[in-house]
C-alpha cells in the first residue's frame, strides 16, 4: 500500500473547468474550512473531461486547458492542486475506493462538496450516504451551499455552471458568459501563416490556431485585448474571399501593434469583449474593407 507523505489536507474534487464564479465561490470555502480546521486546502482536478471516457460522443469542448485551470486556481491562494487523468479504472471505482484512495494518496481529512457534486462509479444520490462512506473510512464529508449569481450581465439568481457558459458563448451571448466566469472569456492558440489578403487592404491579421478542444464564442466580429493591445477578432468563414464550405478560422487585427512585428509561431491570448457584429458577405472586397474600418472604430470608442 502506498504512504501518505503529504500535510494531512481537505480536499475539493471536480473538473472546475473554466474556474467560474461557482468554481470560486467553493474553493474559497475550501480555503477557509482549511484555515479553522488546519488542514492544508487541496483541489483535486481532472485532466480531461469525464465525459471523454463516459460518453465520449457527448464530450463538451472546454474553456480552460489542465495548465490554465491549475494557474488560475492557485491565484485564489489554494497553492496545492493535483491534476490527474480520468481514465477507465477511475471510472468504476466506487464512491467508498474514491475515498480510500483520497485519504491513502493525498492525505484527504475533510472533503468539501459542492451542492451538485456527486463521485464514484455507484454515485449515491443521498448526501447522508458519502457523510456515512467518509466516516468509515476517516473523512468527514462537508456540504458547501449553491452559489447563486446577482451581478450585471446574468439573469438575477443564475447558477454559474461550466455548461451554462459554453452555451451562452456558442450562442454569442457573451456578457452573460463573462458574468458567470467572472472574467473575460479567454481563447490562446499558435500564429500560423494564412492567404496574408487583410495586409492589402491595410487591416493585416493573426491567424491564430485554436485547438479543437477548445470552446469558441459564435461567429462573428469581436472587441477584444491582446495583452494591452486592442484588438478586432473574426470567427467564421470569411464567405466574401473564400469558398463555401471554407473551415472555420480565427484572425486578429491587433491595433497598435508595429508593422514589423513577427508573430508566426507564437501562443497569442484573446481576451474577448464585445460582440460586435455578426459575419457576413461583402460584395466587393472595398466595400469589406469599409466595414473594417468601422469595425475599427467601434472597438477604439470600446
């Protein structure tokens, strides 16, 4: 059996994806149950969606990368985040075995939680169950409260939900997305080389490589910041210079940015906005570059 070497914790067990308001509503309780118990705060997270063993057909894109999640966790004060993959055996483990394991490996005292929370491969329906497995096996099991969102931007009372988000960012509502993650919704991706047509008509862009995995907000045109630098960013297919059927892609015309600014091969962060329109096409490639001037415009007056 393997020993514990760890400073005996209360721990928080979830996919957190995107770290939204929910996300730090609990790992907040995380940490203050850690200070009144003295018990160093855990959050244990996944490296892949559960879904993607469960049902991969029905696995969601997601808004945070396992990196990304760890960093933006340990900016709440939880220092100690443990990211381990979701594979098969952890799937049919049993919600008891999950405990056992929790306790044997990363000195799991306490667990807090959420209020949709549920574990193990039998995932028992009544909280007074896991209270019962905790006990037999040393760890008490705590019910954090629902965080209830009443902020500009969401509907009064929204619970913030990791599935909400992706559903108001695919549906292009992005202040109702940017009110439950509490934070601008962030896309990265690799500069790769595209057709360079935007530099002829003086709006030269970024074409930035998302991956696939990654949730992306509605086509369309967006204000967004590159760093400090404004930016107007395009999703979609660009239907008045390409083809039908043409991939999605994603550009950035970065304001302010010099002209000789070599950016191939770099991760490039967008922290989106605004919607500002959404795309369509243009019958003249003049007459398209008139709208990016507006669109210009109107993320400068931002």
């Amino acid at each position: 059996m393997t020993q514990r070497h760890t400073a005996p914790a209360i721990a928080a067990v979830g996919m957190f994806d995107g770290v939204h308001a929910g996300h730090r509503y609990l790992l907040d309780g995380l940490r203050r149950e850690g200070l009144r118990r003295g018990l160093e705060p855990l959050a244990l997270t996944f490296s892949n969606h559960p879904l993607e063993v469960v049902r991969p057909q029905a696995a969601p894109r997601l808004l945070t990368s396992p990196g990304e999640k760890v960093e933006l966790i340990r900016a709440l004060g939880i220092v100690r985040v443990e990211c381990i993959p979701f594979d098969e055996a952890l799937r049919l483990t049993p919600a008891g075995d999950f405990l056992d394991m929790l306790r044997r490996r990363y000195g799991v005292e306490a667990l807090l939680m959420g209020f949709n929370n549920r574990f193990g491969h039998d995932a028992p329906r009544d909280f007074n169950r896991y209270r019962a497995l905790g006990a037999a096996r040393g760890v008490e099991i705590i019910a954090a409260d629902e965080c209830r969102l009443e902020r500009a931007g969401a509907p009064a009372g929204v619970v913030p939900s990791s599935t909400a988000i992706r559903r108001t960012l695919a549906e292009g509502r992005l202040a109702e997305a940017e009110a439950m993650l509490g934070r601008r919704y962030r896309v990265t991706g690799e500069v790769v080389r595209g057709k360079q047509l935007g530099r002829t008509i003086g709006f030269p862009t970024a074409n930035v490589d998302v991956p696939q995995w990654r949730q992306l907000p509605a086509p369309g045109v967006y204000a967004a910041m590159c760093g400090d630098l404004p930016a107007m960013v395009n999703i979609g297919r660009r239907p008045t210079v390409d083809p039908a059927g043409a991939p999605l892609n994603v550009e950035a015309h970065i304001i302010g940015l010099p002209a000789d600014a070599d950016l191939y091969g770099r991760e490039l962060a967008l922290d989106f906005v605004e919607y500002l329109r959404g795309e369509r096409r243009f019958a003249s490639v003049e007459e398209l570059a008139a709208q990016l001037r507006e669109d210009r415009e109107n993320v400068m007056k931002g």
